[in-house]
C-alpha cells in the first residue's frame, strides 16, 4: 500500500470582514497572502479492500494566516471532476494535517459519484473557513487529482439470529436467518416469523461470536459485544417464558433495544412458489422455504442462498403469476405491482423475502463482511 502524500498551502482570501467590535470600532480581518497548492509526487494509489482500516491518504497544508488572530477551520472537499459539481466532504478539520484510512478514502471517492473497481481521476481540495461553521467566509485552495481505484462500498451491516429461538440453534453458522433491515432506517431491523421457545441472540457475521448483541441489564435493552475479547452478554430470554409460534422481533442497534411480540394477525395462506426475474438476472430464479438441515422450518420466509445479479432490476413471482416489487435497494418491503427492486452492482447475492410481511434482503455475498 502506497501512502499519498500531498503538501497544500492554503490561505484565507478574505477582504473587509469584520470580526469584533471593540470600543466602538470594527476590526477588520484581512488576508496576509494568496492560495497555492503544491505539487504531489505520488498519483496513483490501489486501494485495498482487505486492509480497509490501513492508512492509504495523508493530506498537510499550511495554516491560513490573518492580519489578527482568529480561530480557522478547513473541510478536505472531494470530487470526480475539477469543478466539484458533485461532491463530499470532509468532518471540520482544526489542525493543518490529516491521514485518512483505507475504507475513508474509499468512501469519499464513492460518495463524489465515482464507480468502483475502475481507475479514475478524484480531486481534492481544502475549504477554508473562520470559526467552526462551515461555510463562513469560505474560501478554496486550487485541486489536486489522484488516479484512484476503488473498491465497492456496501454501506449495511447484516444481522443473522443464533439460539435455541431460531432455526440455527446454538450454531453461528448454520444457515441463520437474516433480521430484514429497515430501508429508511438502517439501524432498525425486524423479523416476523416462527419462533421456537427458547434463548436468542444476533450476530453480524455468520461463523463469528463477535460483533453479538445479546440481553441489556434492563427489559427491552441489548447489550453490544464487539469482540471476542468482550464479556459475552446474556441472552434475549423472553421467548423462553412463551410457546412456539409466531411473533415480531424488531430490534434498533443504534439505541440498544428490542421488542418480541406475538403476531396476531390470520396468517396468509403460504406461497406455493417464488420466483425472481428481469433485468438483473441471466435467468429466472427460484427461491425455497427457509429451513436447516434439509427441514422446512418457516414456510412464510423464502431465500436464495447465492444467485448472480447485475446492475439492473427484477421483481418477484409468486404462485406463478402474481408479481411483487420495491423501489429500494438491498432491502424494503415488496407489494403486488409496487415497481422493480433495482440492483446496482454486481455480484453474487443471498435474497430473502418474508410473504407475511412483504420484506426483502439482498446481501451481496463478496461485498459485505458476511
């Protein structure tokens, strides 16, 4: 892994801004110098998706300069042309220097618009800016460019249940199901389907102990394991003191609590088949009923456990001929004729649809840490 170095001088061009006023008089900041950017001796950097936490960018320029001391900020700006049409930027910067990681610059290159697993062009910049507000008496140094190959960003992190509760057991890879993700809100999951009575917990990765959530000291609180170095928590015993069946456990990872309710309402009568199909796919596809060890156990959740998709779009067939669809992508929640659920990277993937509910969950099977 190369480290980039780039060296930017950047001052403030401010003219005639008035900064306090003391004993009736206004003070007046003005710049002590223009703005230059210096060349880089380093332009071209692979990143490497293995070692995302690496340094890969470290970016130092020279504090702006006034004719009276006040405080400065910067923002690093990111873009995939030298106009800087469509753009990211940085968090406030204070000091005069930063390094960012591996999977930082991945992500600013992705969200300035530029695809993955090409070589392109990404310019940076520094805003300048007095105070802590971005934006105030802003000013910009001239751009650099680096010619950069990304990697893609999957921007989720899945969750799978693990425990006597589920399917899987005691097993941490064992086919366990995934909780369905809210499309508009990524830190809350849910998952309305069979339960078994019996202790429960989630994992982020399949195979893995670490990252688990498992029961908070209070009722409806999660408790959060990061590693395996971590004390390991208890787990969500509520479905112990219930019979089998079916209920809805949704959970918020962001705010550390759940729910498990019994599920109420009738039924639907169950699929007797499910299908995937468009533009995405070479060729139609056809989903099963969720179980292990060759035994359904859920027959309301269906799944591919990999199927090549491209960018493009499918729906999903149900019972031969009724069509379901979405709009969003990785997750959301099917209707009949509710539109095509759009794709836009290739790979190989797991999907997922709950026919109680109507949600759906693609996985990109090489792309995620799953």
């Amino acid at each position: 892994m190369k480290q980039l170095k780039i060296a930017i001088l950047t001052l403030l061009a401010l003219t005639g801004l008035g900064s306090c006023e003391e004993d009736g008089e206004l003070v007046t900041v003005t710049p002590q110098g223009g703005s230059t950017l210096l060349e880089v001796d380093i332009t071209t950097i692979e990143l490497d998706r293995v070692n995302v936490t690496n340094p890969a960018l470290t970016l130092v320029w020279e504090d702006a300069s006034y004719s009276v001391q006040t405080p400065v900020s910067y923002q690093l700006e990111f873009g995939s042309d030298d106009t800087f049409t469509d753009s990211a930027r940085s968090a406030v910067i204070t000091s005069n220097s930063i390094t960012l990681s591996v999977d930082e610059v991945n992500s600013f290159a992705s969200s300035a618009g530029l695809p993955p697993f090409e070589w392109n062009d990404l310019y940076i910049r520094v805003a300048s800016f007095l105070g802590s507000v971005p934006g105030a008496a802003e000013t910009l140094s001239n751009s650099v460019s680096i010619n950069i190959l990304t990697y893609y960003n999957y921007p989720f992190v899945d969750h799978y249940l693990v425990g006597p509760a589920s399917a899987s057991g005691w097993d941490n890879n064992n086919n366990n199901a995934v909780l369905f993700r809210d499309a508009s809100k990524p830190g809350e999951f849910k998952y309305t389907g069979r339960f078994n009575s019996g202790p429960l917990k989630f994992l982020e990765i399949r195979g893995a102990w670490a990252p688990q959530y498992g029961e908070g000291e209070n009722d409806g609180q999660l408790s959060y394991r990061a590693t395996e170095n971590d004390e390991d928590p208890p787990a969500i015993n509520n479905l112990e003191s219930m019979d089998a069946g079916y209920y809805t456990f949704s959970v918020d990872v962001d705010r550390l609590t759940f729910t498990i309710l019994a599920y109420e309402e009738t039924l639907p009568t169950p699929l007797s088949s499910l299908t995937v199909n468009g533009s995405a796919l070479a060729a139609e596809a056809t989903l099963t009923q969720y179980g292990v060890g060759g035994e359904i156990f859920d027959e309301y959740i269906w799944y591919i456990p990999s199927v090549r998709l491209v960018p493009g779009e499918f729906t999903f067939t149900a019972n031969g001929s009724d069509v379901w669809g979405g709009t969003t992508l990785f997750s959301g929640v099917a209707t009949p004729n509710g539109g095509s659920i759009p794709v836009d990277i290739e790979d190989d993937y797991e999907i997922w649809f709950n026919s109680i509910t109507g949600d759906y969950h693609l996985i990109p099977i090489n792309l995620s840490q799953s």
